[in-house]
C-alpha cells in the first residue's frame, strides 16, 4: 500500500467496522431498556390503580379483591414480600420510589411487581408488593384496564365521569391515552358497535393496523370508554444500523478522498523536487501554499534548497579562487628554488630564503582563513556568549595590531554609552569573546592596510544594541561594490589593489562571525576621515531583538 489515500481509507474502514460492532451491542443494549421501558409505562397505570385500592383493606378483604381481578381480567395476582419475589437491590428501591417494575419471562410475557405497603419494620425485603403473571401484557393489561377503570367511574355521576377518568389518568400515570366518548363517535363497525352496546369488551385494530384500541360500554350510561391506541413496542433494526455504517462509511472515503489527493498531489511535487535536486538541479523549488504542515515542510525544503545551492556555490568560487590564490605563492616558491640554485653568493641565496619563507608564511595564512571560513558556514558553532568589555577588547585589539604599520596611527574613535536605569557603567556586550575579537582584529587589520595615515575604532551602547565602527582615511570602497564587498576573496581592482595584500576572505568572516552575533555587518563612507567605514551591529543581550 503506496497510495496514502489507501493507507488513511484502509484506517477509517477498520475504526468504522470496529465502531459498527460496538454500535450493534449499543442497539442492543437500548432495544433492552426501551423494552422495558415501554412495559413499565404500559403496567404503571394498571398496577398502580390495583395497589391504590389495596391499601385501605385488611387482609380478608385484599385477598377477596385479588381473587375477582383474578377471575375478571385473567391475570395470577399475589402479595408477597420483596425476598419472595427474588428480586435485586435496583427493582427494590425503584419500587420504593413508586415505580412498577416489570421482568420479561418471554416475548410477549413478564412478571410485574408494584408496592403496596412500604418497608416499615427496617427488615431488608419485607415490603409487600402486588405481583402478577401477564402472558400478554398489552392485551390482557388493557383489559385488565378496562375492568378496573369501570369499576371506579360507576361510583360517579355520569356528568362527572369524564372528569374522574383524566384525574386517574394523570394521577396513576398511565402510559397510554383514555377517554370517554359517546357510542356514535366510536370509530367501529356495526357489529363491534352491537356487542358494546351488549357490554362486550372490543378490541379494535388502528389506522394502519400497527396499534390496537379498547373500546367498553360504561355501564348504563350513554359513554363508551376507549383506551388506546395501543402500539407495539418496535425496537431499532440492525438493518438501519448497517444502512448508518455503509453511508458513513461513503461519506468518510469522499471526504478522505478529496482531502487526502491533494495532500498526496503536494507530497508528490516535494518527491519530484528532491529528485531534481539529487540530479544536480539545484535551482528547483517547490510552491510554498498554506500554513498546514505540509506548507511548513514545503518552506523548510526550499530553506534547505537554497542553503544547498548556497554552500555548493560557494564551494566552486572557493575551488577556483583557492586555485588562483595558490598559483602566485607557489610559482614564486618554484621561482626561488631556481634562483638558489643559480645564487652564487650567500647573500643573494639568503634573500630567495626571505621570500620563499615570506611565500610559506602567506600560504599558511591562506590555509587558516580557508580553515576559518569552512568552519563558519558550514552551520552556527558553539558560542558561549559572556559580558565582554569593549574598552578592553578594543585597547588589545589596537595594541596587537598597531606595531604592523608604523606610518598608520590606530586611535581611539568616538564613544556613546547608554546605562539608563542601571548602576552599571562598563561598556559591556554580550557576544562569543574570542570570535568577535577576531572579526574586530579583521575589520581594523583591513583598514590599516587601505589607510594612508589613520585609523578610528569606535562604538555606540544603546540599551537594545550596539554598533563598533572601523574608519580609514584610505580610498575607500566605491558605492557598487558595496553589496559585494563581504563575499569570499572580493577584492577590488581600482582603489583598494591586490597589491594591498590579503586573500579576500577577512570580510567574510567578520560577516558570518556577526550573523551568528544575530546582526549584520555594514559599509558605508566615513564623514570624519574619508575613508571606508565598516560597521558591526548586534544585539546587546543575545535573546533580545
């Protein structure tokens, strides 16, 4: 599996089975409990009305009550105690709060339990409930209804009876709609019509046979009492479920799908770029679109790209120009071999020495800022930035460097210190002491060489950054060439000549030393001498912009 489409769609399949198979035990689970909730609601009303009556008799009586309902509605009813009737610790205390609790004995046939008396003794168990054996509980629990509502409403005038009834149907909580009609309104045929008139129990199928209705004459009165409809308790099918499942299922792979091929289109063109890139084409670059994370890796590709093209490019100019460098040391050498050889004096033989050591001596030099430069741009170094006094950095600085040009006065330049709000007085930074000494030791040794007379080291402290700046009154650098001035072994051919020494690379190195200084290095022309300026700025606190 290459396609990321399948590998993601290959996921989603296995979490929506798995999610399928724990919907099927949820909709089993609440086909469960809407089952029983339905018979509750069914035998609520019905018990509840036959343990309201029970309360007021005495034994002889409650057992002379239970053989006629016995006898009118068909149903095994009995008093026992809650240990008697096995029954757990959640069905008693849902009985204790006046709830009928049903116990399902088959597919149609239960138990039903209801309180009559609560537990008054403080023995566990010893509530008496009702209980009764219903083997259609939504027939026989309807005509058990029937009986016992026209027992109740012929106690009243017959004005009153439709009043009665709804005060027991809100009052008993029946589950089921009731109500007293007249005969003509009952929606029946003319023979049901006869046997109601006859004082026959109907059962009557609804508007589209899914549900039953009871009807029953009230006695002598012109009311028919109608219960119902009545509906089947129809539990969720598992064929909805896999009907859910396979829909989902479609609309996941869609939405995956549109998702996924254009993720999959961008990771295909950083595939196909890196491959060019392998191949030698350094220049390509892929489209940088959205802030997601394949657009952050998009970024960091190109940011790579570049930093590859960078560092390859500068290996060539580096090749060549290290290349040209060797050439006139080691042919000058190659020169002085020959001419001590047809030396016939000491005197001449020392001087080809002198020069064919000063050639060594430039060579090293070379090799060391080579060295030097290679080690700065392959990546940051470590830096271990402390508090470096200026003063002090630029004093050794001038000290070291002075003696080289006798006729070239290094001084102090101009100085600006802003301590705002601190007791602090030094003119302190904070930088890597030995790589800024070096890019300060380039930056000034450069300006001695350009120089006719002097040169100025000065700084400016601010409470953010700081600036060292390196002045000469020199020839100074021609405005274009200032963007190229910090590349590697830049030298100019006019005003600052090779014949002023160096190998191009000092420059260089003060401007990768500053970047890794989180600054930047700067050429500008100096307004005091005339000359060249060059400016290092950087953060005072590293951390801070």
């Amino acid at each position: 599996m290459n396609s990321i489409f399948l590998r993601i769609y290959g996921g989603m399949l296995g979490v929506l089975v798995l999610v399928a198979l724990l919907g099927v035990l949820t909709l089993h689970l609440v086909n469960n409990v809407r089952g029983e909730q339905y018979r509750e609601q069914l035998a609520h009303g019905t018990f509840t009305l036959m343990a309201d009556n029970l309360k007021p008799l005495n034994g002889i009586e409650r057992t002379r009550a239970l053989a006629v309902w016995e006898r009118l509605l068909g149903i095994p009813l009995a008093l026992d105690t809650a240990e008697q009737a096995h029954l757990d610790s959640g069905a008693r205390n849902r009985l204790s709060r006046g709830q009928v609790v049903v116990e399902q004995t088959g597919p149609h046939a239960a138990w039903v339990f209801r309180e009559v008396e609560p537990n008054v003794s403080g023995k566990p168990g010893s509530a008496v409930l009702l209980t009764g054996e219903v083997q259609q509980i939504s027939e026989q629990l309807a005509r058990a209804t029937i009986f016992l509502l026209l027992d109740e409403l012929v106690r009243f005038p017959v004005d009153e009876q439709p009043i009665r009834l709804e005060t027991l149907r809100l009052s008993k909580g029946f589950g089921f709609d009731m109500h007293l009609i007249k005969l003509e309104q009952a929606d029946v045929d003319d023979d049901q019509r006869r046997r109601i008139e006859e004082g026959d129990t109907v059962m009557a199928l609804g508007k589209g046979g899914d549900s039953i209705r009871v009807l029953s004459g009230v006695g002598k009165t012109p009311w028919v009492l109608e219960i119902g409809p009545l509906y089947q308790m129809n539990p969720y099918p598992p064929e909805l479920l896999v009907l859910i499942a396979f829909l989902g299922l479609c609309l996941i792979g869609l939405v995956v799908y549109l998702l996924v091929r254009r993720l999959e289109h961008r990771l295909r063109g950083l595939e196909a770029a890196a491959t060019q890139i392998a191949q030698g084409s350094l220049q390509t670059r892929v489209p940088e679109t959205g802030a997601d994370s394949v657009g952050r890796l998009a970024s960091a590709f190109n940011g790579m790209a570049e930093h590859l093209q960078r560092s390859l490019t500068i290996q060539r100019e580096l090749v060549r120009a290290v290349s040209h460098e060797l050439r006139t040391p080691v042919a000058r050498l190659r020169f002085g071999l020959e001419m001590i050889g047809d030396a016939s004096t000491p005197e001449a033989r020392h001087k080809y020495k002198v020069g064919m050591d000063n050639d060594i001596q430039d060579l090293d030099k070379l090799v060391d800022e080579m060295l030097t430069y290679a080690r700065l741009e392959q990546g940051a170094p470590t830096l271990s930035f402390q508090r470096v006094d200026l003063d002090a950095l630029i004093d050794q600085v001038i000290a070291e460097l002075a003696p080289l040009r006798a006729n070239v006065r290094v001084i102090r330049g101009q100085v600006s210190v802003s301590n705002e709000g601190s007791d602090d007085s030094e003119a302190w930074v904070e930088a890597e002491p030995r790589y800024l000494h070096r890019a300060l030791q380039n930056l000034v040794s450069n300006a001695m060489r350009h120089a006719e007379s002097e040169v100025r080291v000065g700084f400016q402290l601010g409470q953010e950054r700081c600036r060292i700046d390196v002045e000469d009154d020199g020839p100074g650098v021609p405005e274009s060439a200032w963007d190229r001035i910090f590349t590697p072994f830049m030298r100019l051919d006019d005003s600052r000549t090779r014949a002023s020494g160096g190998h191009g690379l000092g420059l260089s190195i003060v401007r990768r030393i500053v970047h890794w200084h989180a600054g930047r290095a700067l050429i500008g022309r100096s307004q005091a001498l005339g000359g060249a300026c060059f400016s290092l700025t950087w953060p005072r606190q590293q951390g801070e912009v």
